[in-house]
C-alpha cells in the first residue's frame, strides 16, 4: 500500500506521499528451519538483504519535488518461532509466538526533480 502522511519540521509541515512500491530484489544467503521437540518451529535466516523499488513525492510551504527511489536493506537476521498445538481436534495451526529482526545497513536513494 501507499504510504502518505505529515510531518512537523520547524516551520511548517511536510506532506508525503510514497507510491508504486515493489520489493525488487531479496536475498536469503542463510535460512534455516529447525523443529523445536514438543513445542514448534524455528526458523533463522542470516545476512539477508531487501531492495524495494518506489515513487516519492514532497510537499511544503516553500517547495515541492517528486521522483523515484530505491531503498536497499542489508544485513538483516531474523529469529521466529512458531508454536505448532497438536490436540487432534481439528486442522493443525501455527502461531508465532516469538519474533526478532535486527538489520546492520540502509541506503536510500531518492532521484528528484530539484
């Protein structure tokens, strides 16, 4: 979805809109799944990296500017457990019920008109 706000900078407000984005690239170098003894799932993914392709546009009292950007994310971990209920009453579920994510890099580059 779009992503459109304001925010309060000094003297006046800056309006945003983020338009027309689309993940271009991800990397898994490292992913892993685990089974946890009577409890779930684990599941780790190391060092991963994301680009994310947009449409950008800026808005205040005293200038306006639009173009295009590119976000890339970099090393990235993930740790999430599922919990995986087995009672036999119905179809399996799965749950998470624990998630960390931490990421070392990020670069953005905004293309504009000004």
């Amino acid at each position: 979805p779009d992503l459109t706000g304001h925010e309060k900078f000094g003297l006046g407000n800056v309006k945003y809109n983020i338009s027309r984005i689309h993940v271009t690239a991800v990397e898994l170098p490292s992913a892993s799944i685990s089974l946890l003894p009577g409890s779930g799932i684990k599941l780790g993914i190391g060092n991963a990296s994301l680009t994310i392709d947009m449409n950008w546009n800026i808005r205040t009292w005293m200038f306006k500017d639009s173009g295009r950007g590119t976000v890339q994310i970099s090393k990235v971990f993930v740790t999430a457990i599922f919990s995986t209920p087995l009672d036999n009453t119905g179809p399996m579920s799965i749950s998470l019920t624990s998630c960390r994510t931490t990421s070392g890099d990020i670069d953005i580059k905004l293309n504009g008109k000004s």
